[in-house]
C-alpha cells in the first residue's frame, strides 16, 4: 500500500515536471507565430459577449432560465470559457491534430517513448493561446457574476476549483472515448466537431433537461454536468446529491476513457513511410 | 554472447476496406465495404544476438518496416512472438522504451520549427538521462556526427543529411542497446549516404549497440552488415553473411547505353549480357571485376551517347534467390 502511494507520488511528480519542461518547449514554438496570438484572443471575446448579450435579450424578457436568474447564467457561461482554456492548456489540442499524426504515420513516436501517449500527446500539443481570450472574459464574467451574488461564501470557491477539475475530467474522458474511434476510421475532423458541440451546448443549464434527456445528458452526453455543476456550486444552487453524481461521472468517465483509449491505440495501423 | 532479439513465427496482416473509385463508390462504402486482408509478414523468426549489426534487405513493401515497428511496439503482430532484451515489444512497458530507440528515414521525430538541441534536451526529461551522462553523450554524438554548427538551426531549415545526424543523435542520446533504423539513408545524395554509414557502423563499433536496418539498397548492407536478413513478400529468403550474398548474386554491374545509331545484337553481346534492348537503349549486365575495362571498351568502340553504371537491384537479387 505505501509502496503504491510512493509511485502514484513519483508518476504524478515526473508529470508534472515533463508538463513543465514541455510547456516552455510550446511557447518556444508559438512565439515563431505570433501575430496568430492576438487575432485568436480579439475572436474569443467576440464570440463570448455574443453568448452574453444572447442571455441579456432573453432576460429582457423573463427573469429565470429553469431556475437561473441573469447572473447566475454570467458565471455559468464564464465557466465554459475557463474550462476550455483549461482544456487547451492540457489535452484539447493534441486531439485536434491527432488526426494529422494517424494519417502520416507520426504517432509512432508517441507510442515509443517511455511516457504514456495519450499524455505524450497532450503535452506536445499544449496551447495558450487558443483559448485565451474566452478564459479572460470568463474570469471577468466569473467575478462580476460574483459580485451580484447575494448568497454567496467565501468556501464557494475552493469548491468551485475542485469542481472544475472535475468538469475537465469529464471532458477529457468524453474525448478519449471519441477520439478513440480514430483508430478504426482515421478520420477525426467530424469527430472533434462533435467535441465541439459537447462543450458549445454545455453553456445552457444542466436543469433545463427533464426525465430521459436528464439520464442521457448526465451519464451518457454529460453536457448538463460540465458547467452547470462548477457554477451551481460557486451560486450556493447544488445540492449535495447532485455534486456527488458529478464526482461519479467525473471519475467513471475518466477511467473509462483511458481504458477504451488504451484498448484502441492496439488497433493502430501505422503509416508506412 | 547473449541474444538480444529473437523473434519465433510473426505473422501480421493488415486489414483495410475496399473503396471504389468516385463518388458514388464513396456513398456505396458508407453502407457496405468488402473488407481485404494484406499479410505483410507470414511468419517470420530470427536472431540475434547482442552487438551486432544487421542489414534487413528487401524491396518495398516486403515486410521490412512492419517488423522493425512490431520490435518497438508501435503494433500489434496478428501472432507469433518476440522478445528484446527480454521484452514482449508490444506491451510497451517503459523500461524497455528507455532502452532502446527506432529512426525512420521518412518520419521526423524532432520538433520542425526548434532547434536539434531543443528536441534533445527534452528527451533528455523523456528518458530521465542525468546531467552528467547527458552532457558526456552529447558531447561524445556532437564529435562523432560533426553537428556543433547546426546544433542552434531550426530543424525545418536543415538539409536532409544534417537532420539524419540529428535525429540519430537525438535516438542515441540515451544510450539506447538496441537500435532499429528504417531507410537511414532514404533520399539523401551519395555523399551523406556514404557519411551517415560511417557513423552507424563507427557507433556500433565503439557502443557495441544491437543495431537492426533496413534498406533497398544493397549498398547500405554491403557496406556496414556481416550478417543481412532478406525478406519478400513476408517470408525470409535469405539469413546469412553479406559476403556469400555479394560473391553469389552482387558480382555483377548493369551498364545502361544510349546509342546514336543502331546496333547488331551479336555486336554487343560481346561487352555483356543483354538484358533489354529498345531500339537505341540497351541494358547490359557484367561482372563486377572487369567494369573498368568493359565501360572503356564501349566508350572506343560503340556509338555511345549516353552511359551509366548502376548495382544490380535488390529485386534482380531476390528473383536470383528463388531461381537459383
């Protein structure tokens, strides 16, 4: 038993130095393209305050959306934003040019070296810039969320961070199990567009689904827990049996994840050069 | 000596889905697809023992590429077995990845738009290589492939033969035992070729690394391999010494001709042996010894406008192994 939790301690500390070591490898590369740094934050921003003044014109009109009042949504919508650029600051990337390794046969370097490829993957591709814009104006949407929040505590916020973690777990096990399927077909463009989506609907509150949509989007497409259980947290909303179901799909869907993705990389035909 | 790799009865067949050509073929292949079976490799076994270094020869798409890539787990074989260094390849643990290293003519393993050193301080994290091995290995491959100048160039401004030295560097940094090399010498001019075989064979020699290449050329094997492996269409035609290879199928030279005006076919039999004649080309095949005098010969005698030397290929060699 110590023995274990000594090399479940050494993993997780080499990982975090080789993430280290391979995140200032990617600025090294992103520096030589610049210019793309600015255009992709000034877009991000754009597309974020659309969302926002989508939510004001349909407060305009009623004062809750299935029990979310304005501010509410704000941080809800804020979330989205951090949870992507905590995605692309870790695995998002490395899916989306997974395909590309497939198709030239370059994913045999990930499946040699001594670190396991799906982390290989992910820290070769890690990306701050991709995202950067959204996590900005979600932290600023986050905070003035806060700020008109009347019942709200300072414990709300640790929470909230856990709870977030617990959202990019979700999210990552959901993109192995399709991603694995690039095993089979090779092609992935379609298959990242349906991450897209997941992540795109996981704006709208979990609550507005009922009966069989609530099951389907909260164990099979858990869309209705990515943002929706972090921001039910942070505004005092969740409750303890919620925050738990999220803590399972967090972790069945991580696990899972990585066993399929494990199973698939088997199937891997590689490129003949 | 102790064996290093030894591989008993691997088979691997691909499957792939049959696709007609056009659109409607695509519509047709979202519905029903034949699917095809390809067995690169139909049971193959060798060994081999440590230190040594053998050549893998055969023409494209024989097999070469799927063994190297099952030895270092890139896939699953369909069956059969192997070991390395006391390892099942593709089980992938890594403390056989940390010993080891594969280089692929055709597949760059460094990051493109960084400099070689960049891609080789992070496999020095990769594989854990302390400080002080690093820099003596380093130094010790910085001397043998004559990188210092190219060390601080992006990897995408070099040319073909400097990025080989450095992905070679870069697979050896760690001291790998056992090498494996897929066309090391693909696509790059006779000169870098001739250079990258000497620091392989130079490499072996002083490492005493297990090293495992393959080619289509005949020259890569014949210049660096005691032993050669040749393989075709998946089965193993060949396991011996380069030597009695080359004294009894590489003895001869091919000599391609242009000439003005046409010739009598008694009239050049003489210089060789005609292997194809095509109005004014002629293709003509002589031992390997008397090349010098033959080509001087044709140059005197024969309306010549055009003449090269080339090897006899590693297909005329196969075809030579089945027929006898």
């Amino acid at each position: 038993m110590k023995q274990l939790a000594y090399n479940i301690f050494r993993k997780i500390k080499r990982y975090l130095h080789l993430y280290r070591v391979f995140l200032s490898q990617n600025l090294k590369e992103d520096m030589i393209y610049r210019s793309n740094f600015i255009t992709l934050a000034v877009m991000d921003i754009g597309f974020v305050s659309v969302s926002v003044i989508l939510f004001k014109i349909i407060f305009t009109h009623v004062t809750s959306i299935a029990g979310w009042t304005f501010h509410q949504s704000i941080i809800l919508i804020g979330s989205v934003g951090i949870i992507r650029e905590m995605a692309y600051l870790t695995f998002r990337r490395g899916f989306l040019e997974l395909g590309n390794h497939i198709r030239k046969g370059t994913f045999d370097t990930f499946m040699v070296r001594p670190i396991a490829p799906n982390i290989h993957l992910a820290f070769r591709h890690i990306s701050i810039s991709e995202s950067f814009g959204e996590a900005i104006t979600g932290v600023v949407l986050v905070i003035y969320g806060i700020l008109h929040l009347n019942n709200w505590t300072w414990v709300s916020i640790p929470l909230y961070i856990i709870f977030l973690l617990n959202s990019l777990f979700v999210y990552y096990g959901f993109s192995l199990l399709i991603n694995s399927i690039v095993f089979w077909v090779i092609k992935t463009q379609e298959l990242n567009t349906i991450v897209y989506f997941f992540m795109e609907t996981s704006r709208y509150p979990g609550d507005i689904y009922r009966g069989v949509g609530k099951f389907i989007f909260t164990f099979i497409i858990p869309i209705g827990i990515i943002a929706t259980v972090p921001a039910s947290v942070l505004t005092g909303r969740t409750s303890w049996s919620s925050a738990l179901i999220a803590l399972f799909v967090g972790i069945s869907f991580l696990t899972t994840g990585i066993l399929v993705w494990r199973k698939s990389i088997e199937h891997y035909s590689s490129a003949s050069g | 000596m102790s064996t290093s790799i030894q591989v008993k009865n691997l088979s691997k067949t691909y499957e792939y889905f049959k696709k007609e050509a056009g659109l409607t073929g695509s519509l047709k292949s979202l519905f029903w697809r034949e699917k095809l079976y390809n067995e690169a490799l139909k049971g193959i076994s060798f060994k081999i023992d440590e230190g040594e270094l053998i050549g893998f020869l055969g023409p494209n798409g024989a097999g070469k590429t799927t063994t190297l890539k099952i030895l270092s787990g890139i896939l699953y074989p369909t069956s059969g077995e192997a070991v390395v260094l006391g390892y099942v390849p593709w089980k992938r643990s890594p403390e056989y990845q940390r010993q080891f290293s594969i280089v692929m003519g055709q597949k760059n393993q460094l990051w493109w738009d960084l400099p070689a050193q960049e891609s080789f301080q992070l496999n020095k994290e990769i594989y854990e290589i302390d400080t002080k091995t690093y820099r003596n290995n380093l130094d010790e491959l910085i001397e043998l492939f004559e990188i210092k100048d190219i060390l601080d160039i992006p990897v995408r401004k070099l040319s073909m033969g400097q990025r080989m030295k450095c992905e070679l560097s870069a697979a050896l940094l760690h001291s790998p035992r056992v090498l494996f090399l897929d066309e090391p010498t693909i696509g790059l001019d006779i000169i870098s070729q001739e250079k990258i075989r000497h620091y392989i064979s130079e490499y072996n020699k002083i490492k005493k690394t297990t090293v495992l290449l393959t080619s289509h050329y005949m020259r890569d094997v014949e210049r660096l391999c005691g032993r050669v492996i040749v393989i075709n269409n998946g089965i193993i035609v060949y396991d011996g010494s380069v030597q009695d290879l080359m004294n009894t199928y590489g003895k001869h030279k091919i000599i391609r001709l242009r000439l003005s005006k046409e010739y009598t076919e008694n009239g050049l039999a003489k210089y060789g042996e005609i292997l194809e004649r095509d109005g004014l080309c002629v293709v003509l095949k002589t031992g390997k010894e008397d090349i010098a005098a033959s080509t001087a010969r044709i140059l005197n005698e024969l309306p010549v406008e055009d003449l090269s030397v080339e090897e006899i290929e590693i297909e005329e060699v196969i075809k030579k192994i089945f027929t006898g």
